[in-house]
C-alpha cells in the first residue's frame, strides 16, 4: 500500500482547539471598553490565544495598561510599530478592524471562557503528549515517571483554581470644598485611619494616591502590623483588600483571631484551647465578620493583576485601602522580566505607585530590609537599607522602618530599643513631619500597641 503524501496527512490530522473569532471579539471588546481590558488581563493569559499575532497584541495591551498608557487602535499602532512588530500582526488593518467591533461587547466574557476552554484542552493535549514520550522513554523507577506525570497534569488544573486631567481652577475648589467639609464635621484625618493614634497625628490619615512602605527584616512584626492596620482601619470605615503572598489565608485567619481575642496563636494553631478562651474566641469570630476585609492569597500575582482585582474587590468604594504582603514576592508580568533583579523592583514599585492614582486609594506595601543595619553601629535601619531597589524609596510618600532588639543583650544597649518596644520610625513623609514612634508588640497574640509615652520628631 503506498504512503500517503506528507501534505494529505498534515491536511488530515486534527486540529488543535481554538476559535480565532472568539480571540479577535474578546482583543476588540478589550480594545474598546476599560472595565472589558481590566477583568480580561485577571482571567486570560498569552497562551489562551492561538494565533501568534493575538497573543502579541494581548501582551502589548496588558503592558500599555501597566503602563497606565490610553489603550485605542492608533496608540496600539504606534505602540506596535515602536517595537517593530505591527507588520507581524497584521498591521493598522487589523488593529481598525479590531476596534471597530462594537458588537463584541455583547459577548465577549461567553468569548473569553471559549478561550479559557480550547487553551486549557490545548495544554492537555500537550501535557498528555509528554506524560506519552515519558512512559516510553520511563526509567527504571516508574515512581519519578509519575510523579512528573501528576505535575504536568497539575499544572493544567491549577489554572481554573486561580489618565485624566483636571484644571487648578477645579483642583482648587475641589481642595476648598474639602477643607470645609472637614472643618465643619470636625474630623482632622484626610484619609484612612489606621486606628494608631499617634501613627494617625503624623500623617493625617493614609491618602487616596498615597504608597506607604513598611520595611523591616524578617521577624521584625512587619506583616502583624499590617494585619493590625487591616482590622483597624476596617473598623473604622474602610473597605480593605490584603494581598498575602507569603501567607495563606487561613494563616493570616489564626492571625486576626489571636490579635482579636487575646488567645495565644499557637494554641489556636494547635487547638489547644482553655475552656474560658471559647467565649473571646466566638466573639472575635463575630466581630471580625463583620468588617468589609477581603483577602487574596494567589502567589505569584502580578502587579497587573493585582491592579485589576484591586479594582474589582473595591468596586468604587469610596474609603478604600491596599495592603500589599510583600513588594519583593510579587512577580513582573511575563513580557517585563529583566535580568536584574533591581530592575524588576524598580519596575514593580513603579507599579504600586501608578496603581494608587489610578484607584485613588492608598497602597501599603510591605518590603524586606537588607541586612546592611546589622554591621552598622546600633543598627538603626535607614532608608538606603530598602532591598534591592532604591525605587522604592524614591516612589513611596511615606516610609516607615520598624526596629526592634533582637535578645535582652541588645535591649540594655543605651543605642537600641527597650526590650519588647518596637521602634516606628517615620523616615520619609512627603505630607508631614518625621519622627519615632514607640509600640509594645504583644507576641503571643501578633498584636502591636501605642506605648503611652511622647515621641521625638527626628531632625
């Protein structure tokens, strides 16, 4: 029997799953509508487009937004053409006629999940794929063959479980009228309270556009503080998003309930509880739930996503608040990774500050210190000791660097803290003034306390 032409079997083997109507509705809806673009860039990734030129203006979208870049097909053209890449997608003509779809509004989340199913079906195909080469090719130990197998397979499911301008003359009556308004209800606090009131004295308050870091090094109290801000500032109003990258959400749960009822947090891990703990414990459960509090613990999250859920969870709330836990774990989009890792930094920190004017809420990011305080003389932390990128420090409105004596040794040091005192110190405040601010921290239960004693302002 003859062979059959290679071309005969190419045109009769089977195609891999895609709809490239579907990629070319969901590209124009993103094109046309803002809130379109933002809920795609949290639900679709590069590969969920088939065609090369459609992941290529997925990925040139998703950077003009991060960006804060207007998003329309001329800007897209032009943005295309800077990098010499707007003949491979199709040129101008494809980009008019991408957003010149209006229908595409219609449908285009029914489009999006069409894309979600053919990427992920196409990733199974290719998985199972490898997980047949590996069988074959299987060493004598058939447990690494399978273990690589479920990881293959895995990394297909875990997929699913996963600017305008303003005249002065507006600014000014904007500005006065809010001034009023403050004098008249008697509120000295322009922004978020983070229920320290001394913290709140220095800065007024945590500002719509602001990015606040909190820097500190590891076990220094940096994410008890921040969950400390979250509950506190909640009750006093506002609506808060924790992004966790480190914790998982019920880790920063045993958290809450400790700093809430007073019960030791390894007996709440261990459920070691006293019988007379059960009472605070039910009502820290009560009161706890009631707060406007939501909590993202997706790892690995981009500042773009971030961005994009921020907007969605805050669904233009007027009160809101940001904690980012921390800068450094937060992963640069695909298209942006640099081979400096100072680089990548600078590029994130960049991120949060853009994000904040853009939602108008402020953004407290965590951030890891270095370790250059341990060889210096008293080990005050200072503002160059932000890690890896000195963007930080230079996007940020507010810095504050949390110190604390590490043994009892230390703490008799005349040039270090009391012993259980942790040191806030405000290094860098573009609103106000600087200075220090002591705290007891409580560790059994992870909560921090003003200390009833008057702070010096620095310099």
């Amino acid at each position: 029997m003859p062979k059959v032409p290679a071309a005969d079997a190419s045109a009769s083997a089977p195609k891999m799953p895609q709809d490239l109507e579907a990629e070319k509705s969901v590209l124009s809806a993103m094109i046309l509508s803002p809130e379109v673009l933002q809920e795609c860039l949290v639900d679709l990734e590069d590969s969920d487009f088939y065609l090369p030129r459609n992941q290529t203006i997925y990925a040139t979208l998703r950077d003009m937004f991060d960006e804060g870049k207007p998003i329309d097909p001329i800007s897209l053209a032009d943005r295309l053409a800077s990098h010499k890449r707007l003949d491979e997608v199709g040129g101008r003509a494809y980009l008019t006629e991408l957003g010149s779809d209006s229908f595409a509004l219609a449908s285009w989340r029914h489009h999006a999940d069409m894309l979600r199913r053919d990427s992920t079906l196409r990733q199974m195909i290719m998985a199972s794929a490898r997980v047949s080469a590996l069988a074959f090719d299987a060493p004598e130990d058939t447990k690494e063959v399978i273990d690589s197998a479920e990881r293959m397979i895995l990394s297909v499911t875990n997929r699913d479980i996963r600017s305008s301008y303003i005249t002065i003359q507006d600014a000014m009556k904007g500005l006065y009228q809010e001034i009023q308004d403050q004098a008249r209800s008697g509120e000295h606090m322009l922004g978020v309270k983070t229920g320290f009131p001394r913290l709140d004295e220095k800065l007024l308050g945590l500002r719509a556009g602001q990015m606040v870091v909190v820097g500190a090094r590891p076990g220094v109290g940096k994410t008890s503080f921040a969950l400390n801000l979250a509950v506190q500032a909640a009750e006093e109003g506002a609506s808060v998003v924790f992004f966790s990258l480190e914790m998982s959400a019920t880790e920063i749960a045993q958290r809450l309930m400790s700093a809430r009822a007073q019960v030791d947090l390894q007996a709440i891990r261990s459920a070691r509880i006293k019988r007379e703990e059960w009472a605070e414990l039910e009502r820290a459960t009560e009161d706890l739930s009631k707060l406007d509090l939501l909590i993202d613990d997706t790892p690995g999250t981009t500042i773009t996503e971030v961005r994009a859920k921020a907007r969605r969870m805050l669904n233009h709330k007027e009160n809101g608040l940001i904690i980012l836990d921390y800068l450094q774990l937060v992963s640069p989009p695909p298209s942006r990774r640099a081979d400096s890792r100072a680089t990548e930094v600078s590029e994130m920190s960049r991120g949060i500050k853009i994000m904040a004017k853009d939602l108008g809420v402020p953004v407290v990011a965590l951030s890891q210190l270095s370790r250059q305080s341990e060889a210096r003389t008293g080990k005050r932390p200072q503002l160059s000791d932000l890690r890896e990128s000195g963007a930080i420090e230079q996007d940020a409105d507010i810095v504050i660097l949390l110190d604390r004596s590490s043994t009892p040794e230390e703490a008799e040091r005349s040039d270090r803290p009391d012993e259980g005192v942790t040191e806030f110190i405000v290094a860098k405040n573009r609103s106000g003034p600087v200075g220090t601010i002591e705290m007891a921290f409580l560790k059994e239960s992870t909560k921090f306390m003003e200390l009833d004693t008057r702070y010096d302002d620095m310099g």
